[in-house]
C-alpha cells in the first residue's frame, strides 16, 4: 500500500495518490491531471477510482479530465447531484482497491454531500481517513458555503456537522491518520494547524471541535463565531466542479499566446481584458501598464486572484516573468479563471522599449516613515485582516481589509497623500494597484510591511494574541 499527499501550497490544498497491488484511488485531484496519470504509468500502475469529498468551493479539481482521460469512474458520497456520469456512493459503501478497500462515510455538515473516506488496510484494519472539508487539523470545515445549495442555514449545518463528526469520525481510533483536504491558510476554515497530517487520537486533544464534553450548542456557537464572507469566486467553482469545465491543455493554448505590446494594447482595448501583472511587487513598483492590477506568481497568487477579482469569466491578459507565463495560466485555471487571452511578449521591458506608457507605485521604507511621522500628521491604511490589525498595528492608522478595499474606497482621502502597509509589503502592493487602476493615484507603499515598520520602532499598539480575539 502506498499513499502519497500531492499538497499545493499556493491553494493549501491536499490532493491524494493511493496504490495497492497494481490500483490506484486519487481523492480530489487538481485540475492539471497529467501528473497522476504519469505517476501511475511509472508505478506500472491503472487509475481505477476517483474520488471527490464534496463540490469545491475555493479550487476546480480535476475530476472531470481525470476520468475523460482514463475512464475511471467519479465518485461521490451521497446526496451529490452532479451534471456528469458519476457514482453516486451509499453511506458504508466499500470500494476494493488492490488489498485495501475504501469505505464511503457519509459527513455532512460543510456541505450536505461532504463525504469521508475511511481506509482499511490489508487485513481490515482502519488506518486512515481522507476527510476532505469535514474535518481540517485544528479545525473543521465552515457551514456557511452551502446555505443557498442545502436551504439550511449555517446553525443547521454546524449542527449536521456536529453529529457527523461524533457519530462517523470520533469513534474511529485514535491511531487513524487524518488526511485533510486543506491546510493553514485556506478559506474552507479559520484557524488550521500549518501540518498537513495528524493521527485523530492528536486531533481529538487539539482540535477544540472535537471535544469530547462539548454541547450541540456550544459547537455551533463557536463553528460560526467570526466567519468572514465567503470570497466570491467559491460558489462559480462550485458550479464548475459540479457541471463540467473545459480541457485545461485548451485553456494554456489561449492563454500562453505571445502578444506584442502593440496587440496587447488593442486587445486590452477590444476585450475590456484586466491586465493582470504577476511579477514580483518590487519590479511592479518601479514599472508596470497604467491600470493594471498586481497579484504576484510568489505570493498566495490563485487565492488573491479569486477573491479581487471574483468573476471568473472576466477576460485576462497576462504580463509575467520570462518563463513564467504557463505557470500564471495554470495556476489561475485552478480557480476558474479560464479566460486568458495572451501575454505580453518581451515582459515589461518590451512594453517600455516601445515607448509606451507606463505608472510607477512610490515606495517608502520604514526608517524614512518614521522620520516624516515625527515632523507630519500622517494617514496609514493597514491592509491587513482585522484579526492582524486588531492584534498589533501602528498606532494611528486606520484598518481596511486587502479582502474588502471596495467597501473601504470612500476612506481613502482624494487629494492628500497616504501610506499603505501590510505585513511584508505583498498585499500593499496589490492594493496600492487596485487603487490606482481606479483612479486613486496620492498613495505611497511603505517598503517591507509592518515587519519593517515594527523593527524600525515606530509606536505600535501592545500585542494581543490572535488566537484570544
């Protein structure tokens, strides 16, 4: 037996490889699915399930393309309603695979046909579950994305999930591995560990819902206590993983086709496109197309890019590092965003040796800050989630939420100059193109974040812990 955690850390997503005797189970693949086929093919190996713990909200998975391209059958646990040809599991269903099998234990809560899957080794033995968004480490999955779907409220949900986990998951033992679907960082959850596995014996120590001597009440309490709005691009990834996609191999074809500064220009023109620039926030700084928005490749890239710009159909033209620019179409097909048209070809460099116009984002570094705040009343915007601003943050400046900036454009004053921050300058830097592509030019970018700031001891609030807020 073999298992094998393929985890992408941009999405903090957990996809997974699991072979016995020549057979292989892949549980929520990614879109790009050639690296699992290819893997089997070595392995002298044959695709025969693929199993999918619920309909995605915050990634495209890959099933679809995963069983055009084997023939190997898609399976849900129960109460999934998808579009296209798919098992639709009984709750204690078991599946062989090689000397192990695969057992269906229906989980709802997250979503109504959240399902997980338990593993039973060669002798019969419980030696793992995959639990997809039901139970995360030191978390579990947020009942609030599939209201509208399930016409349940969030209460109802969390309630749902309060049994799942107490009647499916938590009489398991407590030398069960838990393989999750996401990690820290993820939108699915709100307060994961940054380890991708666990034994559910630790989990049953940490994981504050998994308590033992909580109540109904108590857990739904604190399962929707201070969830943010969902981003806006989940429930089109829904969508897509529950009614099909396009060939991704289609979507880098349009999208990795080269572009002369001149026909980018008139395709930006044509097609109303957003000129996404993912180089890096230094070279955005010092030049980049008027009006283009910064979301770089080295940063949290799919999820930003998902949230800021939310429509997925929306129109794309690229402006990336030489070398790059597959990696950027790829990475955005992952959340949907299959509609790439190009990319600047030469880079930035071609776009200046042309002569065009070009912007620049005024930077400040902290040392400099402090100077000028001594001798100036000055305005900062913090950028960063009210729980990192709530917990320590330059005395003075005001919060708006990187997640939220158009709910916050009125706060920006018109004339006067301000400053931007954010942990380490990367979100900043997308905000401070987001406010300039609408026009809102008298900012300035302070160079290296509240890191920066902190070390160069400007006044800071007194430091509360995150986890107590």
């Amino acid at each position: 037996m073999k298992i094998e955690q393929i985890y992408t850390g941009c999405l903090a997503q957990g996809a997974y490889y699991i072979e016995s005797e020549g057979e292989v189970a892949i549980i929520d693949p990614l879109r790009e699915v050639t690296p699992y086929i290819m893997k089997a093919r070595q392995e002298g190996a044959e695709i025969k399930y693929i199993f999918e713990t619920h309909f995605h909200a915050d990634f495209v998975s890959g099933h679809v393309t995963l069983s055009e391209k084997t023939g190997a059958p898609i399976i849900y646990g129960p109460l999934a309603n998808p579009s296209f040809e798919a098992i639709i599991a009984e709750d204690g269903q078991e599946f062989k695979l090689g000397a192990i099998s695969i057992i269906v234990l229906h989980t709802p809560g997250h979503t109504m046909e959240s399902t997980t899957y338990l593993l039973r080794d060669e002798n019969g033995k419980d030696h793992a579950i995959f639990s997809g968004d039901t139970l995360f480490l030191g978390d579990v999955g947020r009942p609030d994305l599939a209201q509208k779907a399930a016409d349940m409220t969030q209460e109802q949900l969390a309630s749902t999930l309060f049994d799942s986990l107490r009647e499916k998951i938590m009489p398991l033992a407590d030398d069960v591995i838990v393989y999750p679907a996401h990690g820290a960082g993820s939108a699915c959850g709100k307060n994961m560990m940054k380890e991708t596995v666990d034994t559910l014996g630790n989990q049953k120590k940490m994981n504050y819902a998994l308590r033992a001597d909580m109540s109904r009440e108590e857990f739904i309490k604190e399962v929707t206590d201070g969830l943010l709005p969902p981003p806006q691009y989940f429930p089109l990834n829904v969508k897509l993983n529950k009614e099909g996609y396009e060939d991704v191999e289609k979507v880098l074809e349009r999208g990795t086709r080269e572009l002369s500064p001149e026909a980018f220009e008139a395709a930006a023109n044509e097609t109303g496109a957003l000129v996404l620039d993912v180089r890096s926030e230094d070279e955005f700084s010092k030049g980049h197309i008027p009006r283009s928005v910064f979301i770089g490749l080295d940063g949290s890239f799919a999820p930003w890019a998902g949230a800021l710009i939310a429509d997925v159909n929306q129109p794309i033209l690229l402006v990336a590092p030489e070398g790059r620019e597959e990696e950027a179409v790829t990475r955005l097909s992952r959340v949907g965003f299959d509609n790439t048209l190009g990319y600047l070809k030469g880079g930035f460099s071609a776009w200046k040796n042309a002569s065009m116009e070009y912007d620049i984002v005024s930077p400040i570094k902290a040392d400099a800050l402090k100077t000028r705040l001594k001798e100036e009343n000055i305005q900062v915007f913090d950028v960063r989630k009210e729980s990192e601003y709530l917990s320590e943050h330059l005395e003075g400046a005001e919060n708006t939420p990187l997640d939220f900036l158009n709910d916050h454009l009125s706060a920006f004053p018109s004339e006067r100059v301000f400053y931007l921050n954010c942990a380490g300058g990367y979100r900043s830097m997308i905000a401070a193109s987001i406010l300039k592509s609408r026009g809102i030019h008298n900012l300035v970018n302070i160079e290296g974040g509240f890191k920066a700031m902190k070390e160069a001891g400007l006044p800071v609030t007194d430091y509360v812990c995150p986890s107590t807020l």
